[in-house]
C-alpha cells in the first residue's frame, strides 16, 4: 500500500513583543549591556535604538541581550523578527559627569570628612569613589554631590567615569 505524504503544518511565529529593557538607561557612548525581556523575540533580523541598530544575541525565544549604541536623550527601542516589529520601549541616555571642584581638597586618613563634589550631569550617579575606596554619598542636584570621605592614604588620582579631581589624604597626629 503506498505512503501518501505528509504536510507539515507550518505554525507561524508570534508576532514580538517587548516587556522590559534592563536597565533602561546608559551612557551616550553606548557599549553598556542591555536585556530586553519579552516574547515572540525569535529569528530576530535587527533592533533598534532610536535610528540605531544595536549588536544583539538571542537567548531561548523570551530574552535578547543587547549592546547599546551611542546615543543621546530617549529614543524608543524596537525588536524586528521575520514576523513584524514589536511595541517600543523608553531608553534614556544620560551624558557622562564631569567633575570641577571639590569644596575641600584634603581631609583625614580616618576618613569621615563631609565632601561637597560639583560638576555637571551628576543626578544619576551610582557610585563615587575616592581613589579605590567607594564613598557614601547623597546626589543633591544635578551639579552637586555630598560625599563622606572614607579612610585612606595618599592623594587620589583624577580617573574614574568622569575625569576625577584630586583628593589628599592628612594623616592625623598621633598616626
């Protein structure tokens, strides 16, 4: 008896849809990793940031990790499979900080010192450190940082995200 054929059924895929970006801001230099989250995110043929495509690698069918491209303000990010192109998500690019003045340039070894940092684009910083050593800090504005030296030695070199500003450790009487 012969063997008719079978036909595959062919399931198309879903249309993609994006839940998520993580995090949903980086530097204007781009280069920062980025997680999109959502489903439908298969045979993926580009996505964007704005007017530009970013390098991309998939992970299973729910999950793209992304590398962001240089930028600047919010730009709407898209994922384009061969089934359509997904909502869009908000993604903000904050200039990087600079540093002009410290309100004082030396304090103790033992740290503990109430720094004032001023500078631009300082309202999303996320760590500020003094030499190796990560300091306590409170953003006051965007040109202003109130920093608590921790304990150190020796001066600090300028270096860092933002171009740094000197900082010289005193050691104190008795040390």
């Amino acid at each position: 008896m012969p063997v008719s054929p079978t036909t595959a059924a062919v399931v198309p895929l879903a249309t993609p849809a994006i839940s998520s970006l993580t995090p949903s801001s980086g530097p204007t230099s781009g280069g920062n990793d980025v997680v999109i989250a959502g489903t439908g995110l298969s045979a993926v043929l580009s996505v964007h940031f704005g007017s530009s495509t970013a390098t991309f690698a998939e992970v299973p069918s729910t999950r793209l990790n992304v590398i962001a491209p240089p930028g600047s303000g919010t730009v709407s990010v898209n994922v384009t499979t061969v089934s359509g192109t997904s909502n869009s998500l908000s993604y903000i690019y904050f200039p990087p900080p600079t540093l002009t003045s410290l309100s004082v340039t030396s304090g103790p070894s033992s740290g503990g010192n109430s720094v004032t940092l001023t500078g631009t684009n300082l309202s999303a910083a996320t760590s500020v450190r003094f030499g190796p050593s990560s300091a306590t800090f409170t953003v006051v504005s965007s040109t202003q940082i109130i920093a608590t030296a921790p304990p150190g030695t020796g001066t600090t070199t300028p270096g860092g995200t933002s171009a740094g500003v000197g900082y010289t450790y005193v050691a104190s009487p008795g040390s």
